[in-house]
C-alpha cells in the first residue's frame, strides 16, 4: 500500500502533540550476547529506534532461524510519527500477507552484503507464494503512528480517523527454516551451509543488517 507523506499536515492537528520532525541517522550499532544472540540497532527518524535481532550466530542445516524486528520509541514522551513510504529497500515483508500493518519488514539474503550493496541483490523467497494465507485485516491509509513513551507499542491512526484503529506493539517474529525454489512447482529448500544476510527496513529510510552462517552438516 502506498502512504501519503502529506499526511503530516492531518496528523499534527488531528492526533495528540507532539508530532516529530523527519530527520534520520543510519550509524548502526552491533552486539553479541554472551547467550549468542546477534542484534544490531540504528537510529530512524527522530525518537525512532529499529532494532534487529537473531536468536544464533551460526546455525545448524535445517534449523529454525528466530528473526525478529522491532521499533521502539526513545523519547520519554509519545511520539507521534507520521507515515513516509521512504523505503531504502523494496521486497521487505514480515509474512506471507506483507507487511501487515507494520511500518517495517524483513529480507534474507544468501551470502554477505552490506546496506550499501544489498539493493543490487534479489532476496531468498520465504513463503510458498503458491499457497492460499489466511491473512489479517490490513489497514489501508495508515496516516501516523503514536509511540507510547520509552516504547514500542504504538496506535495507528489512518488518514481519515482522529482515534487509532488499533494500538499494537511494533515488533514481529519470522521464523524460516529456508526458502521457496522452483516453477511452477515450489519446494521449501532448507539454508544450505555459508553465509545469509538479513536486513531489517523501516519506512522512514532505515535499513538495519545482520550476518548469520549455517555450518556444514556434521
């Protein structure tokens, strides 16, 4: 769905105080646990953190990698944020119904890539896009989202509501054992052994990047 940047202009008067400037930051930030989960984080727009993490370094053939991707407020007040659809990737998604009503998704990619070269790359397919979803209610025209404080749980407003429609927290899990190959026939094809990237994006620009390996079978 595509969303109106001009509908900065409704929210601010329509919605709580507080409406924030689009201003963005790509500086990203890498950790490991000592339990082994690999998380990065970057600054979005403003008050806005995107933060991406994996529950494993490298992983075994066949095994369930954990990915989830969250949006947090930093501001100790709410944060109301409008919609941009500056996407500095296409083809996120986090599941087979799209972004849901997320401002953000994920992409794997097989081998090693940066946010500066990962745009030239076609990612891994990670649903059987032949199979019929029964997908949520999705929500067209969503206007600004409101950051409750020091949070990630935020309402969503659309275009022509002055209440939410629903408030949610913005985090979101995928769970992929590996990806959908073949035509006209599509057969789940499990991480060989190597290297993957996975980026996490948000619609105010931000791009966000991990590395995980799987290791040759034993």
């Amino acid at each position: 769905m595509r969303r109106i940047v001009a509908a900065i202009l409704i929210t601010c008067l329509f919605v709580i105080t507080g409406c924030t400037g689009l201003t963005h930051s790509s500086t990203q930030s890498i950790s490991t646990n000592p339990n082994g989960v690999n998380s990065a984080s970057t600054n979005s727009i403003s008050g806005l953190s995107l933060s991406l993490f994996l529950d494993e370094i490298t992983y075994r053939p066949g095994q369930t990698v954990t990915i989830v991707l969250d949006e947090t407020n930093t501001l100790s007040k709410t944060n109301n944020v409008p919609t941009a659809d500056e996407w500095a990737l296409m083809g996120l998604s986090v599941s087979p119904c799209g972004m849901l009503n997320y401002p953000f998704g994920v992409a794997v990619f097989q081998g090693y890539y940066t946010s500066g070269d990962i745009s030239s790359v076609t990612p891994l397919k990670l649903y059987n896009t032949e199979a019929e979803y029964s997908c949520p209610m999705i929500l067209s025209q969503i206007s600004t989202y409101a950051f409750q404080p020091s949070s990630d749980t935020a309402a969503v407003f659309q275009m022509s509501n002055t209440s939410p429609v629903l408030t949610e927290k913005i985090n979101a899990e995928i769970q992929p054992t590996g990806y959908w190959t073949g035509s006209p026939t599509e057969t789940l094809t499990n991480f060989a052994p190597g290297i993957y990237t996975v980026v996490g994006g948000d619609e105010w620009g931000a791009l966000v990047v991990l590395h995980f390996t799987i290791s040759p079978s034993s």
